[in-house]
C-alpha cells in the first residue's frame, strides 16, 4: 500500500468518526425536540430492550429458554459486550450504545474501502450511510455490516476462508447475508459454498425452533411501513376509519389478516426470483454483489415486518450500482428518516411520507433491476476485478 493510499484511508476513517458524533449528537437532539412536542421519536426505543436482555443474560438466564429473545445469536454478542461494560462502570447501557455501535460503523467504513473499486469505496459508502446514521447507531445494524462488508470485500479478492467465517457471522446476527454463499458457488468454489451454507443452515433452524424465539418474533397484523401496510393505513384514514393500530417495542403494526401479508410477500418476490435468475448468468463479482442486492431488496420489501432500519442492509450494494439509483436511495433514506422525526403514526402527514419512501423503493428497486438485465450475461462466471484499488 502507498503512502497516499494510507493517507487517504486515514482521511475517511476520520470522516467517518466525525460522523458518528455529529449522528449521535443528531439522534440525542431529535429525541429531546420530539420528546418537548409530546410524541418523542422512536430512534432511541430498542437500547432499553437491548439492556434488558442483556442483563437477563449476564445474571443467568439462558437465551431463547429462560428469556424470549428475537434476535439472533450474533446480534447478542454486541448487547452482551455492552452490558458487560456498564456493569462494570456504571455507565448506562442506553449511553454506551451508540458509541459501540459507531464503532462497528466505523470499522465497516474501513472494510469498505477494502473493496476494490475505481472511486473512493470507503467514503461512498460513508456517505451513502449519512442519512440513516443518527437512527442506526441506536439499532443493531451497523454490528451487522461490519460482518457483510467485510464479506465482500473478501469475495472480491477470493479469500473464501475468511469470507465463509464473516458470512456465518453476518447469518447469525440477521439471517439475510446466507444468500452470500451464492458468491464461492458462482466461482466454482462450491463445497466452501454449500459446507458453509449448510454450516450456517443449521443452527439457524435450530435456533428458529426454541420457543424463546418463535416467542420473540411473534407479531399480530403487519408493520405500517410496508407497502400493504401502508397502503391499508392510508385507505383507512381516506375512509375516516379506525386505523387499527397495535404499538409494539416502539413500531406500529395495523390489524390485517394473513391475506395482507402474502399479499406484501408477493410484492417482493418478483426481485428475488430475479436476483437468482442474474445470479446464475452473471461472471464478475461486481454483478453478482449487485444481483444479490437486488435479492435483498427483495426481502425487505416481503418482510411483514419492514422496519425502518432494513434500508441501511442495502448499502454495501448500492454502492455499486450507476449514480441515478443511488440519488433514488439516498432521497428514500432522507424520507425514512423524516419518519421517525415525525413519528405520528396516527397522522395523514406520516402515512403520506412512508407512501412516498415506499414508491421510491419501489422505483429503485425496477431502475437497479433494470440496468442488471440491460448487461450482458454469461454462463461461464470468472474472479474478474475490473477496478483494482
């Protein structure tokens, strides 16, 4: 590495700690702003649950027996580690959080100018984080993309060993990144590709089928930021109706019947089906890491329980597609967020702005899906990396 390369990576890990303040900084403002209004926004809701299960835990309650836990193993290890720290300071769990969690995201600016690329990957990837940053400093995901990234940053550069151990990692905190052993598979790689996935397979079933986590994910209706969701939230306020809503953990699902969900299901597997279809034509590893974005979006937009935070999953993809996609995701991101400043589910203000963040999802989604089919395909895939770093 030269020593302007080593310069310029500093430079963006710098940026990226600046970040982190000034979200952390936005995140407390927001919720003291909000919190005077009388309709505090939902940013800081999940550290409380967080605490709780680690405290739970570190006095010896067994995960997913004695305590209901929704989350997988992996995202516990970062509410476990935290825990631990303000047992032994006494600083509060709720204040440690977010610092913890910017520095996972700082680590996963550093992975990401790791990845090969002919622009400045680690700073695109800060920047297209930006607006989501105050949000998910208070949630999980940025210990999840410190996990992803890295993964693909070793997938480009064929380091399957250690892309199979930071894929297992990823898999155990959200489940989603599995999909990533598409990649070892495509070039020919395919007994780390099916041993790892089989691996990862396994204990998440496992883990699926303990009562303290069926518990933990049970839900009634379907969240209110999904399309279907949505679109019943705003026919029933056209209609002067009784919206419905059911509070939970700081998001709001609406009473809908099974016919709400698959419908929304249906929404989403058109891109997943697609995903598997570029995934099995495409050769470099810069359209393969696209298609399978295309496959989370997908997901996101068939989970019933789409919740804000899910948008920040795409980054580590959108970071390759062309520059009009990525205006579309950043516009969408803003939006995302002006929902939680403005966190009242109950207003037409607020199911009118998810209306729109939803359409740009949507729009996105067929625009990316679009230019991935526009590109030759090949049958034959080959470790080709058009821009080396």
């Amino acid at each position: 590495m030269t020593n302007s390369s080593r310069q310029s990576r500093a430079i963006t890990i710098g940026l990226a700690l600046i970040a982190v303040l000034f979200a952390v900084l936005a995140g407390l403002l927001i919720l003291d702003l909000t919190a005077a209004n009388g309709n505090q926004s939902p940013i800081a809701g999940d550290p409380p649950w967080y605490n709780a299960i680690a405290t739970a835990v570190l006095d010896g309650s067994i995960p997913y027996i004695d305590v209901p836990i929704e989350h997988l193993p992996g995202a516990l290890v970062p509410m476990l580690v935290v825990g631990a720290i303000s047992s032994i300071t006494a600083m509060s769990f709720e204040a440690l959080w977010p610092f913890a969690m910017g520095a996972a995201f700082v680590a996963s600016v550093a992975l990401a100018d790791r990845i090969p690329s002919h622009f400045n990957s680690g700073r695109r990837y800060l920047v297209l984080s930006l607006p989501l940053l105050p949000l998910v400093l208070f949630r999980i995901e940025p210990w999840l993309m410190v996990w992803v990234v890295a993964s693909l940053a070793l997938a480009f550069r064929g380091r399957w060993p250690g892309f199979v151990g930071t894929t297992f990692l990823a898999s155990m905190t959200k489940g989603w990144p599995i999909i990533l052993f598409a990649l070892p598979f495509r070039f020919g790689r395919k007994a780390v590709a099916v041993g790892g996935a089989a691996a990862t397979l396994l204990p998440l079933m496992a883990i699926a089928m303990l009562p303290g986590f069926r518990e933990g994910r049970a839900f009634d209706g379907i969240h209110t930021e999904t399309i279907v969701g949505n679109l019943i939230l705003v026919s029933r306020g056209l209609a002067g109706s009784d919206l419905q809503l059911i509070g939970v953990a700081g998001a709001a699902y609406t009473e809908a019947g099974s016919l709400a969900v698959f419908a929304n299901a249906l929404i989403g597997l058109p891109f997943i089906v697609i995903s598997v279809v570029l995934v099995l034509r495409r050769e470099s590893t810069n359209e393969l890491v696209q298609a399978l974005g295309v496959g989370v979006m997908g997901i996101i937009l068939a989970s019933p329980l789409f919740s804000s935070q899910f948008l920040f999953w795409l980054v580590p993809f959108i970071l390759l597609i062309s520059s009009r996609w990525r205006r579309v995701y950043v516009v969408a991101s803003i939006a995302t967020l002006l929902t939680v400043i403005l966190w009242v589910p109950l207003a037409p203000t607020w199911s009118v702005i998810v209306l729109a963040r939803n359409a740009l999802l949507i729009a996105l989604a067929i625009g990316w899906t679009s230019d991935l089919l526009k590109t030759t395909s090949s049958s034959e895939p080959k470790q080709r990396l058009e821009h080396v770093a």
